[in-house]
C-alpha cells in the first residue's frame, strides 16, 4: 500500500519566494497532520485537519502560513513570503481516526536563502 | 514549551550493552506512543500503549506506561547498530483535547556502533 506521499523532497529557494508543500494521505484516512521539525524546537504540530475540516490551527507561526485540504486525497501548507527561519523538514501524517497512529510521509526539507 | 521531556538527549553506546530512554510529563495521557525516526525519513510508530502499568515488547524493545499515565521509559537489551535512530515519544489524548492530537517529546538520538 502507497504511504503518505510528500512532494518536494527537497526545496531550495530565496527569501520572499512563495513556497507550496504538498501532501498525500493515505486513502481511506480521515485526518491530516503538517508538523516541522528542527534541531531547537523538535517535532512541532502546525495544524490538523479532521474531514477535510481545520481542527486545530494554533501551532501555524504567523500569517505567512496557510494551509488547505479542498479534498480527503490531496493537502497543500503554503508560505508566503517565505524568510530563513522557516528553513526546516516538513512533515505530513495521515491517521484513519480516533487515536489510530499517525502515518508520517518522508518530509520535504526545506531551505530558504 | 514541551509538554513531554526526553532523556537524555544523547546516547551512544557499544552493541551488545543496554539501554533506557525516559519519556516524562507533568500531564495525564490517555494513549503515548513510540516512534523511531531514521535519517531522511519520517517517525515510523513502534509501539502504542494506552493502561497505566502496561507493558508491551517488540522483540528486544520492553516499552513501560506509567501507573498514572505521565511517564514511559524505553529499554533495548543487547542493542544492535540496526537500533540506531532518533527516538520520540508522543501522548495523545491529553486532558485538553478531544481529538487525538499529539504532544511530542524532543527526542534521543542513540547511537550504538559495531
């Protein structure tokens, strides 16, 4: 079975850019998680959705950040403008409910110059 | 803030020698998870323990909960370099949140070498 598909794997690009990550649930699941992970502050979840639905937004940084499910296959975390200290390895996760384990993708590392 | 501590936050060790991560928290969970993360990829779940006192194996992996459900701890017997990774823990269902949402540790990086 496919896992939790990530696309880029790898981002490169100038401060101020737009940058769009893309994600891929498991089909059939139900939830979708964005998390970040960087050396100082670890695994950090920045939000979830639960039937295509935002649950819980409070972990997004700031208003540069947004993210969408228009539908249950396919989730987009978008920043605009983009600065250096977003530099870090994105990760997605699909659960299928309740307290079901999370399925994470391989990430996208993400580097702004 | 991190709501679950991890320690320590680094261990190195020769294989064949012992080991034991700790997973701390001041909360209640209802469920805390064990996940071990490879380079370039990410968390693969290990293990899930949900009653206080519980304890669950995976070959050579002896995962504790806590009695009140605050704390697990990890412990590997003869480790092999196949071992190696970034260790998380992770609670779910904490008192605030019904949705299963989780809190997850910092993390051990343990290195055991040939």
């Amino acid at each position: 079975d496919a896992g939790v598909i990530q696309s880029p794997r790898h981002e490169v690009t100038e401060m101020g850019q737009e940058v769009t990550l893309r994600c891929k649930p498991i089909s059939g699941h139900n939830s979708l998680f964005w998390y970040r992970q960087t050396m100082m502050r670890g695994l950090e979840l920045l939000i979830y959705f639960n039937n295509n639905v935002p649950i819980d937004d409070s972990g997004m940084p700031e208003d540069r950040f947004s993210a969408k499910m228009p539908n249950a296959s396919f989730s987009t975390l978008k920043i605009q403008p983009s600065e250096p200290r977003d530099s870090a390895v994105y990760f997605c996760a699909s659960r299928f409910q309740g307290n079901q384990p999370q399925h994470f993708g391989d990430g996208t590392r993400l580097s702004i110059l | 803030t991190q709501l679950l501590e991890q320690s320590p936050q680094f261990l190195s060790i020769q294989e064949g020698e012992n080991l034991t991560v700790y997973c701390n928290s001041s909360s209640v969970f209802s469920s805390l998870q064990w996940y071990r993360q490879e380079p370039g990829e990410g968390p693969v779940l290990l293990v899930t323990v949900v009653t206080g006192g519980e304890v669950k194996k995976l070959k050579r992996l002896t995962f504790q909960f806590g009695d009140a459900r605050k704390d697990s701890s990890l412990h590997i017997t003869a480790a092999q370099p196949g071992d190696t990774g970034l260790y998380l823990c992770a609670g779910g269902g904490g008192l605030t949140d019904s949705w299963g949402k989780l809190q997850f540790g910092a993390g051990t990086q343990v290195v055991v070498t040939p």
